[in-house]
C-alpha cells in the first residue's frame, strides 16, 4: 500500500522532511512506527500521537492508505 | 458613538452579544508571546473582567513579539505591565493583575472566579496543570502553543470535549521536548495563534459558529498548510483526574528549564581513559554491556547511591534509550556534581558499537 506520512513539529527535524511516500506492506499502524522507528534511529526519543486520515488514533489500528500524520506536543507560548 | 458600534452592528453580535461580552470573565494564564495579543484582543473587545496571571518580568528579548510590552517596562513584572497597557487600551472594564506563579494551590481557586480560562503558558508542567484544574473546575480551556514555525490552538473542556490529556496523556519525559523559550521563535507566531485563541473566546461568549473543541487546528506559517485533526474524548483519562482531585492541590510542578543535560556519543569517548560509565537501568534490564568497565546505578536509586560515583573522573551515563540517562544527568547537576554527559545511544547501540571497536583493536594487532 501506498502511504504519505506528514510530519510535524521536532518530528520534522528528526525525519529532515515535513512529507514523505512509501510503499508498505504491513496491515497496522504500529507496524509502520517500526520501519520508522528503525529509518530514523533518534524517532524513539521523541514523544508524539499518530493521526490517521485526519483523525487521532491508537497504534493497533489498521492501516487504510489515508495520510498519516506524527504529531507532537508543543510547549512554547 | 459606542466603543464597541463595529461589534453591535454585525447583526450576529448586536447589543445582546456585546452584552455577553461585558459579562464575562477570562483568566489568561501567561502573558507572553500568546496572552499578549490574546489580553490585547480581549480587552479590546470589552470582555467584563480580564484575569492575568504571570510571575516574570519583562526581558528585552520578549519585545521581539510580546506587544504589550516596551522599554519603558524592562525588568517589570508581566502581570502588571500589561495591566497598565490594557487599562489605557479599556478603561470600562476590570483587568486584575496575579503576579505569581500558578501552582496547584492557588489554581482551583482562581479558575473558579472566572468563565473561561486561556492556556499561554510555555512549558508543559504547567500546561497539565492549567488541564487538570480547567477539568476539576469544569471551565472550558482555550489552549495555544507554539514551536518555532508552528502552532496549536484546540477549545478543551467544552461542551463535554476532550481535554488536553485526551490527546497527549502525560507530559513528555523531561529532555525529551525542549521546553522552555530558549529555541527561536518567529515573532509574528504567537501573535498569530494567540488571535486565534481570542476568537475562540469570543465564539464561545457569543455562542456563535464552530469552536475548536474536539479538534486541533496545526497552523504552519512556512508553508502555510492548516490541518484540522479530529481528537476524542477519552472520559476514562478525564475521570482519573477528577478522581484525584483531593490532592490536587498538594502536587508540586518542578519546573528546571534552566538546567541544558550535556550529551555525548559514545564513539567520541569509548577510547579516552578517565572516564567512569555509568548504566542507570534497573538491574534486569537487558542486554547488559560487555568489554566495557560498567558501574551500575539505577536511576531510582542514584540519589542514595552518590559514594559510587568516581569524582576524578568524568560520568557518561547511559540507559536503554537515552531518556533516563538525561534525568540521571539533570538530577546529578541539580545535587551540583559536576562532569556528567548523557550518553545519546540507547544500551543495545552501545554494545553493538563496543563489539566493533574492540573488532578493529584485535584487527590492528
């Protein structure tokens, strides 16, 4: 399946792009942390939630090909 | 004619509404780079009774984006600079100044005294503890935060929505998350989210079009891409804070942004002699690492463990991912034990690049 994972925030400076595509062929999202997480190596650091086709979920989810997005928080004010 | 004659001739507003407004109070918690503009908009647009809570005092580098402020009030508190701009802004209305900081103690109280309550805070400790009181109080939270180019704006606590907690449960782990306004921050970001926080007042005031409740609004202001994102309410997370609320007002926040945990790799310090290697993981935390002289402290025990710790030489301090390790380093520092480094790579890193470095040793013989 063809995924495009958004990225925001720190995330964005761990990944060095806001937007990326790939092809992927595991069923939950917790799978696709996994590739992500072994891609970029410093992503387990950091603390953020998962969005799926524009919508907060947990990581047993299953994948539908609508965007993901990782969200962190922010503290500044 | 009437101060507020553009509001009362929109015929959504009109005298009914701009009474509402008067006849309201907001507490604004922080007056910095969002409660600037959000207080300015505010007062401006006749809200009865403006609350303003911050301990600070007026740094030159806030000037860069927070408007209510100016040479003539560096070194100020916050609270009541603001107060004296705003009461020239609007002098119909009652702005009231708290310049002290926000604790579990006095919060429950003051949320009380008003109807809704606006996040600019800059730094997460308090942010949860502006949540949990807003939801304790049941008083809607018009929340805003920012990162560099980036912001957040989200209505909680409204209408039974979710709250803060609903979409990030518990505060990140210290170090993890830089907290406090050392990184950059473009000027006009704040200006812009903490606008968007007053119309969000104001909608809820006036009962007028869609809040944000349920929703956080993402705003870049590189790209200029928004994004809605739906949040739920999870009223397990909601009742786990209303449960404790008994104590609520006995926590304590610990706020250390002035301590910066040095961090190292272990590549740059694996050959150097003079240093001690410190595993702060708890003991039957695996893999444990080999060919490498290893004093082991857990992180909940190093406080009373201070005699293992070789004050001739320097600490790298590790843990399995690298978070522990940075609260091991920010708890050293606080204790004032100098010559402590996080090490950034996680246990199962740091064997793997053992193995190799002693690999190439073996190789060169």
């Amino acid at each position: 399946m063809h995924i495009t994972i958004k990225y925001f925030g720190q995330i964005a400076e761990v990944t060095q792009t806001e937007e990326e595509s790939l092809e992927f062929s595991g069923s939950l999202v917790s799978e696709l942390l996994e590739t992500l997480h072994s891609k970029y190596n410093t992503l387990k650091n950091k603390d953020f939630q998962v969005v799926q086709n524009q919508e907060l979920i947990s990581i047993e989810t299953k994948l539908t090909g609508d965007d993901i997005a990782l969200l962190p928080p922010f503290a500044g004010g | 004619m009437s101060r507020y004659n553009r509001h009362i001739i929109l015929s959504e507003i009109g005298q009914a509404g701009q009474d509402k407004i008067s006849n309201s109070k907001v507490l604004v918690i922080g007056a910095g780079g969002l409660g600037c503009p959000v207080l300015q908009y505010l007062t401006a647009a006749g809200v009865g009774t403006v609350g303003i809570v911050d301990f600070d005092v007026v740094d030159i580098s806030n000037l860069q984006r927070q408007v209510l402020y100016g040479t003539s009030t560096l070194g100020k508190n916050k609270a009541e600079a603001a107060k004296k701009r705003l009461e020239d802004l609007n002098d119909e209305i009652s702005i009231i100044a708290y310049a002290e900081k926000l604790t579990h103690k006095n919060a429950v109280n003051l949320f009380q005294q008003y109807d809704i309550i606006v996040d600019g805070t800059d730094n997460f400790e308090t942010r949860y503890l502006v949540n949990d009181a807003s939801i304790i109080t049941n008083k809607p939270l018009v929340f805003g935060a920012i990162y560099k180019f980036e912001g957040q704006v989200s209505v909680f606590n409204y209408k039974n929505g979710p709250s803060y907690r609903c979409l990030f449960p518990n505060p990140p782990e210290k170090g993890s998350v830089a907290n406090c306004s050392k990184i950059g921050v473009l000027g006009v970001l704040p200006g812009i989210i903490g606008a968007m926080q007053a119309n969000e007042v104001l909608k809820i005031i006036l009962e007028l079009g869609n809040t944000l409740s349920g929703k956080l609004l993402c705003y870049n202001a590189l790209t200029l891409q928004n994004s809605t994102l739906k949040i739920h309410r999870s009223d397990e997370t909601i009742q786990s804070v209303l449960k404790d609320k008994e104590n609520f007002h006995k926590k304590e926040i610990d706020i250390n942004c002035e301590i910066e945990v040095t961090t190292v790799s272990i590549e740059a310090i694996i050959s150097k002699n003079n240093i001690q290697f410190i595993d702060v993981r708890e003991a039957h935390e695996q893999p444990k690492i080999e060919g490498l002289e290893v004093t082991n402290v857990p992180l909940s025990k190093l406080e009373n463990n201070l005699d293992k710790l070789d004050s001739a030489k320097k600490k790298a301090i590790f843990c399995q991912s690298g978070i522990r390790s940075k609260r091991a380093v920010e708890l050293l520092q606080k204790l004032d034990i100098q010559n402590c480094y996080s090490v950034n790579e996680g246990a199962s890193e740091i064997k793997i690049i053992i193995k190799e470095h002693h690999k190439m040793l073996s190789n060169e013989r």
